[in-house]
C-alpha cells in the first residue's frame, strides 16, 4: 500500500541526473556499447508502414525536455500522432490502418510528466494517455523508500519518487489528455487470485472517475508482459465486463490493421535517447 508523505518534507526531485545520481564507468561503457551496436542496427530495422506504434515513457524530467521534443519531431517526420481513444476505434472497428501513426502514453502516473511533459505536448498538439496508480496519486516516496526499488524497479536513487496529485490529473483530463488506469497499488495481477485482481482494476477504475469526472476505458497492467505478469484471457475478461475499451501490454512492435484493442503492444523509450535508438526501436526507416 502507498504511504502518503507530504511533498513539503523533501523537495520534488526535478532532473534525471538527480533522480538517477552518479553513474558508474562500467555503466557508461555499456551504454555506449549499446549504442554503437544499435546504430548498425538500425540501418537494418524493418520497415513498420501501415501501423500504429505506441511509445511509451515513465518519467520526463526538466533535463530530458529537450529529448522529449527531439524525439516527437523525430517520430513526426515519419507519421502522425493519434489520440489513444482513436487508435483503439481503428483497431476496434478492423478500420485498414493506412500510414504510420504514432500514439503516446505514460505509466506510473509521475509528477514529471505532468510538469515536464505535459506542456510540451500540449504546445505541439501532441495528443498522449497517462496510466495512473490510483492508490499513489498524491504520494511522494521519501529518498531511499523501499517501495521505490521493490514496485517500481529504480535502483539505488538517493532522491523522492514524486507522483502526480489528483489536481493535476484533473487538470490533464481537462486539458484533453486521456488518464487511463494501471491498477490501485501497482501489484503483478499474475501473483492475485481472481477477485483481488479484479478489484486491483475496479477500484482503480472508480476512483479515477470520481477524481476527472470522465469515463476511464484504458486499462494498462502492471510490469506488461502477458503470461508472465498477468494473465491476458482473464484480465481481458475483467476488463471488457467493466466496460473498458482496451488493454495495453510491454510488448513490443508494430501494430497492424487487425491487431487486438485488448493486447495493444507498445514500445519503451527513455527520452536521452538518439536518434539510431528511435529508429531501431520504432522501426523508423
Ligand atoms: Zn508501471
């Protein structure tokens, strides 16, 4: 369960060189390893025309606006931005997916997003989905709180894991974007009996209506991978009785006229990357 700490006892943390602390010589070879072998790759990727991708990104902090920005015009000399209620009328309706379409979301709900990526989004008319931990919404994980490494996997930070506040996904509902449910505490449905899985998503589902006073029909689980972390046929079942309209995975690749509104598969960036990890990510050629 979250445990709510009011922000005013540690500042927000604001930049990724802070959240993230120092990084090692070790990791910084291995990056640029990883680099130089997906420039050589990316020459390669395959071509994904005729598709929806769905990028997705957890946190945008201050010193990865310029990133950010870089990546969306990027994705936007290959295609369109779509809204997620849109992409999943295509995919609902089997409509013929003609020209690359790009459609963002963001898991976690983090504060950052809301102050970092937001507003660029909004002056671009950039279109975009955040998939909120309703039971974490108004909390900030003090430095060194265990939940952030065991539930959310951010190691060895020395700083605050800040969530957005209710206000502020009122305030993102308001302004257009799409607020979408990734469960009340963020736990591995995979590890639920059926009735505590199923709550995970209804509780969810009702508080984040109750706070936007707007319908929430996209569902994202938690960690992403079916049959590993949650269990598709199940969760789908759960889902579409709710009344949801899709159901997004980590899985990645292209999506193709066809493709399943309830088993959406995304990709994950991270906004310092360059271009070659774009494209090789994306598919982009
Ligand atoms: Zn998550």
């Amino acid at each position: 369960m979250a445990m709510s700490t009011p922000s005013s006892i540690h500042p927000p943390t604001r930049t990724l060189t802070e959240f993230i602390g120092p990084v090692s010589r070790s990791a910084r070879m291995r990056s640029i390893a990883r680099d130089i072998a997906l420039r050589l790759l990316s020459v390669r990727s395959q071509s994904d025309q005729n598709s929806i991708r769905f990028p997705f990104y957890h946190h945008i902090f201050e010193d990865e606006q310029k990133g950010f920005t870089r990546q969306l015009k990027e994705m936007l000399n290959f295609g369109d931005f779509i809204g997620l209620d849109n992409a999943v009328a295509i995919l609902e309706e089997d409509l013929p997916i003609d020209g690359r379409y790009f459609c963002i979301t963001f898991d976690d709900g983090l504060a950052s997003c809301a102050w970092s990526a937001a507003p660029i989004l909004s002056e671009m008319q950039i279109p975009a989905a955040f998939y909120v931990i309703s039971n974490f919404v108004d909390c900030s994980l003090p430095p060194g709180d265990p939940i952030a490494r065991t539930v959310f996997g951010f190691k060895g930070r020395k700083t605050a894991l800040d969530f957005m506040s209710w206000k502020q996904v009122r305030e993102l509902a308001e302004s257009g974007f799409t607020i979408g449910s990734h469960t009340a505490d963020h736990i591995c449905l995979a590890d639920l009996d059926d009735e505590a899985a199923g709550n995970q998503i209804s509780k969810s589902k009702t508080d984040i209506e109750k706070n936007t006073d707007q319908q929430c029909i996209h569902f994202c689980p938690p960690y992403g991978i079916p049959g590993k972390h949650f269990d598709l046929k199940r969760e789908t079942a759960t889902v579409k009785d709710l009344g949801f309209a899709s159901l997004v995975c980590g899985v990645r690749g292209p999506n193709k006229t066809g493709a399943n509104p309830f088993s959406i598969k995304r990709d994950h960036l991270l906004a310092n990357w360059g271009q070659h990890q774009l494209r090789y990510f994306l598919g982009l050629d």
